[in-house]
C-alpha cells in the first residue's frame, strides 16, 4: 500500500481520488494514519424479501371482505 500525506491529498484530491480506483492507499497527517483510500466494491442487489409469487393467489371475489371479518371477530 502507497502512503500520501494529507497534504498531497489536498493537492490533487482528483488525481488520487481517480488511482484508488486501482489500489489502496494510506493517508498520513504528520506521519499517523489518518484515513485509507481504497477501490469501491458496489454491494450485492438486495433480494426482495417477498416475491409476487410467493405470496399465493388470491381469487376476486364479488363480496365485500368486511363480512368475513365481522363474521370472524364474532366467531371469537
């Protein structure tokens, strides 16, 4: 790993920004390591927690779903 100082960094921000895209590098102020400058590995896409298809298929039903649940609750 290449170590700039926070001084270099500030020079030419664009120019190291631009060569982490290769490699890694450490960046020193007054010698401590301060930061790290390294290529940016995109994150894997998300699954989608649920799918269309896993839900199942609920028919349309010409009644209003209200009587079903009145009829549930006084199941109770």
């Amino acid at each position: 790993m290449k170590t700039i100082s926070i001084k270099q960094l500030h020079a030419e921000t664009g120019r190291w920004v631009r060569a982490a895209k290769k490699e890694t590098f450490i960046v020193t102020d007054r010698g401590e390591h301060v930061a790290t400058l390294k290529p940016h590995v995109p994150a894997a896409k998300p699954l989608a927690v649920f799918s269309l298809k896993s839900r199942g298929f609920r028919p349309k039903v010409a009644v209003d779903s209200t009587i079903y649940i009145s009829e549930d609750r006084n199941g109770r």
